[in-house]
C-alpha cells in the first residue's frame, strides 16, 4: 500500500515538473523594440584605456547588429534614432577592471588574467529600466588583452538577445 | 693639427644633419604614411586585424590595405587617444608557429611566448559620421608612431584633448 502511495506520489510530482518549467518561461515574456541605440561605455571613476572602452563599444554595436535582434541598432548621437518611438538605449558602466598580461597567461595558464567588470542595462524612452544585469568579460589563456572586449561583448548581446 | 680640425667638424656636421631633418620633418608632414599599422576595429569598410598604410592626407585620415580604403574627415575626428599593448608578433604565421609550438614536449614552446612579444602602440580616434553616431577606430602602430600620428592629425586641425594625452602608459607585458 505504501509503495503504491510513493509510486503515484513519484508520478504526479514528475508531471508537474514540465508544468513548473513551462510556468516559469511563461513568467518570462520577451520585450519587443524595433530598435537599440548603443551609449558609450561609461568609465566613471574607474580607470581604463580608452581603447578598452571604444572597443567594448564598437564590437556591442557589430554583435548587435548581427544578432539580428533589433531592426535598427544605433550608435550613440545618431540623429537618426531620435524619430524612433519605441527606442531602447543599451548602457555600458565599467565597475571594475583588471589589465593582465599575456605572457603570464599563456606560460602559467593560471595567472594573468585580464577582468572587466560591467553593469549592463537597457531602458525605454521614457527611463524605464527594462535590464539590469552585472557582467564580467574575461581573457584567460590566448590572446591580446583588448580580447576581454570581445567576450564582454559577446555575453551583453546574449543577455540582450534573452530579454528581447 | 688644421686638418685634423677641419675632419672633426665635417665629420660632426655630416652626423648631425640627417638626425635634425628627420626630427624636424616628422612632425611636419601630412602625407607620411606609416606601413605596417594593424586595424584593429572601428572602421567600417575595412576587415578587422588588416594591415595597411596609415596617413593624413588631403584633409582626412586614410588607412589603405591592398584591397581597401577608409577615409576618416580631420574635421569629425572628436578625440586621439594613445595607449599601448603587447601583442604576439608574425602577424598569421606567427600564430600559426605558436599553436604549433603549444605541442611542443615537456612545454617547451612556451619559450616561444617569450621570444614572439612585441609592444605596440594602441592609437584611438574618435570621430563622428555625418548622422552624429559615435565611432572609435583603434590601430595598432610600431612602437612609437603613435604620438607621431597624433601629431600630424593635430597639425592637420584634428581636435583632441591635452588632459588625456595617454590613454594607457604601458599595458603589461
């Protein structure tokens, strides 16, 4: 008898699982704008190589684009975005950054790491926050350290690609 | 004994001379190009990593690779920013040999890592296009040409802002 009761216990709580999952993507509706305006990266008072912030911005604009996500990505001060209703504007905060060096990566494997620390979001015309995320982009083992904007850049597109 | 005088002060003469042209002309000019500049980024018609000639010319910044061509107008250039960064040298080949080398025995050829660094001046321009979008084009020049670069663009009526002059003194080896 106790085993029949575990059985059917077992069974219905099983079923339920696919129901869980599906409530909880259901909890999650995607956003729609047919347009993003990429910001400049934002340093603060965190000091960072302007190459690092340029080029964290121009490979956000290129992933973007080809996500294929939005119809229209602009950069930051096209007028041609102000016409657009439901823009949505992509900011970039450095909170930290750390340059590393690729010789000690590539002969230790383990030191030399390169680190930036981002705050991610995207907001509506009218100062809605519509993502908000904290992100860190990394080189570990190969390549130069202007590489961790790429990662950086990858993974925002992701993010962004999730919410919209 | 003149003689003598007379050799050292030619001699002297002739070593100074070529040093005080190339000092004084580098800064001048607005059509030398520099070679081997590496696009890293940020221009639209040219190929990421592509090697080709950078210069100012006709009113505009131009990198040219074999294929390609990019002007960049001296009067949208918003800002220059230099900065450096150690990269691996051999351009292709020379990842090539090191991806090779990674098989090495007993690690080996992580002495390639060592021998294969070079440092390299990062030079940032940032401009915008006619719409007002923001760009930033980033090359990588031989050590050195960056400030010379800079230079030249300011010469030739580019804006850029004395407080920060050096995007970054020196990344890591």
């Amino acid at each position: 008898m106790k085993s029949r009761k575990f059985v059917l216990i077992a069974s219905l709580s099983m079923l339920a699982i696919p129901a869980m999952v599906s409530a909880q993507t259901a909890a999650k509706p995607k956003l729609s704008a047919s347009a993003i305006q990429i910001a400049m990266v934002e340093a603060g008072d965190i000091q960072i190589p302007a190459e690092f912030r340029f080029a964290v911005y121009e490979r956000l604009v290129e992933r973007v684009r080809a996500s294929g996500t939005f119809q229209k990505v602009y950069r930051t001060g096209d007028h041609a975005a102000d016409a657009v209703t439901d823009l949505v504007t992509l900011h970039t905060k450095v909170e930290g950054f750390k340059e590393g060096s690729q010789t000690k990566r590539e002969l230790t494997t383990v030191f030399g790491a390169t680190k930036v620390d981002v705050a991610a979001s995207v907001t509506a015309r009218d100062g809605r926050v519509l993502m908000d995320q904290k992100i860190t982009g990394r080189v570990r083992f190969f390549g130069e350290n202007l590489g961790v904007t790429n990662d950086l850049a990858k993974r925002i597109t992701k993010l962004v690609g999730e919410t919209f | 004994m003149k003689l003598t005088t007379t050799l050292i002060v030619a001699l002297g003469a002739a070593s100074l001379a070529p040093a005080q042209t190339a000092t004084s002309s580098s800064p001048g000019t607005t059509t030398a190009a520099n070679p081997n500049v590496r696009h890293v980024i940020g221009l639209d018609t040219i190929q990421r990593n592509a090697t080709g000639k950078l210069m100012v010319q006709d009113g505009a910044l131009q990198f040219t690779t074999g294929k390609a061509e990019n002007k960049i107008a001296i009067s949208a250039i918003d800002d220059i920013f230099i900065g450096t960064e150690t990269t691996q040298s051999g351009g292709k080949t020379g990842t090539a040999v090191k991806t090779a080398a990674i098989a090495a025995p007993y690690g080996s050829g992580k002495a390639l890592t060592i021998m294969m660094r070079t440092k390299v001046d990062i030079l940032t321009v940032a401009f915008h296009d006619p719409d007002g979008a923001v760009h930033g084009a980033i090359f990588a020049l031989p050590i050195g040409q960056a400030e010379q670069m800079r230079s030249q663009l300011m010469q030739a009526g580019a804006h850029a802002s004395l407080s920060e002059e050096k995007a970054s003194d020196g990344s890591k080896p």
